[in-house]
C-alpha cells in the first residue's frame, strides 16, 4: 500500500474491488485517530418524527428530482426575475429531454424543469472551481497541494472531495482541526487520491495497449 499509484487521474478507476479495499484500508488507517474538536454549537438536525412506509430504505437517483432545488438556488443567487429571464419558466408542451424546446422559442429559453432549461442553471464546473479556491476555508491551498482535487468541508464534520469524471467522496467524521474540517476526512481524501492516482497535477499518459 505505500507504494507509488500505478492509477493516474487520466484513466478509470480502478475495479469496485480495488476501491472497496482501499477504502477500507482508510478507515483501518485513519479511523482511531482522536486529533480534533467536535463543532458542539450547531444542532444536529431538524426536531419532529420520521414517517416511513414501504421500501423507505430504497436508494435511487434523484434525477430530475434534483431540478426544483437548484432552480431555488439560482434564484437565491441571482434573483427570482433575473432567474426566469435567464431559464424561462413557461411549459414547453413537450417531453423533458426534448432539444426542440429551446430551439421553437425565440429567446431561446425553456425552463428549469427540462434538461435544456436545468442545464442552463446544474455549473458545474464554476461549482467545482471555487471549491479548488475555496472549499476548506483558509487551508485550501494546502489541501490542493496535498490532494490535487476540488472539495468541501463544513464544520459538522462532513467533507466531499470530487474526482472530476470518475466520482466522488463523501466523509462524516467530526473531529476538527483548527480551520474547522475533519480530520480524519481529509487524511483519507489524501491518501485515496494518492492510491487510486486521483490528482489532477499528477496526470501522466496511460499505456496504450
């Protein structure tokens, strides 16, 4: 395990196999270490009773579910008026996917319930860009230094880190440090990026073959 990646950030991840030991060799690696504080002046959640019927344990893409709470916040960022300007907001009459929706209106809008119109708002990129910059606070040119990958932490202990193309990591482990991202989230960030050659500066050519 402390030998040098053969993975690089330009090819595929590596088989579930391969991923699913080395996270669990992170876990092994970094989950007794107690450094940190806990964040003990947020609550952890919303008060009332959880209602469940069915096959509520059932994970599945959101998709299109996911459009109504990024319409909400683009109009937060931008404003409601300039939101509907931008997106439109009218009914298309036809089916969600349909590329004809934009074209047919001379403004070329939709809304933000279709792809065009989700796509116009989903930024992904930008997104990712100010989390390179920005996503932990004041420490996060070191973290770019040591990882070489956008990410996000929050001072409940949660942290995402984003492998462009290939995935994502998401960590809940509350211990803190000083700028208020865990600990434990970032040890394993760093070395999941180094095992599984995620780091967007240490990209070199893959083998042909």
């Amino acid at each position: 395990m402390d030998t040098v990646s053969s993975w690089i950030s330009t090819g595929q991840l590596p088989d579930t196999e391969v991923v699913q030991a080395l996270v669990r060799e992170a876990h092994r690696r970094f989950g007794p270490i107690n450094e940190g504080l806990v964040a003990d002046y947020i609550p952890a959640g919303a008060g009332g009773d959880v209602i469940e019927v069915g096959d509520s344990g059932q994970t599945f893409s959101i998709q299109s579910l996911s459009k109504p709470f990024m319409f909400a916040l683009v109009c937060q960022a931008i404003g409601e008026e300039e939101a509907r300007e931008k997106l439109g907001v009218n009914s298309t009459g036809l089916p969600f996917n349909s590329v004809l929706a934009a074209e047919r209106s001379a403004e070329g809008l939709s809304n933000p319930m279709v792809n065009a119109g989700a796509i116009a708002a989903i930024h992904c990129q930008h997104v990712l860009a100010v989390m390179v910059t920005a996503g932990l606070y004041e420490t996060s040119g070191a973290w770019l230094y040591d990882t070489g990958l956008p990410g996000k932490s929050g001072v409940a202990g949660g942290m995402i880190t984003v492998a462009p193309g290939k995935g994502g990591l998401a960590t809940y482990s509350p211990p803190l440090d000083r700028s208020g991202n865990s600990v434990r989230g970032q040890l394993t960030a760093r070395f999941l990026s180094d095992e599984l050659g995620l780091n967007l500066f240490a990209s070199r050519p893959g083998c042909s073959g």
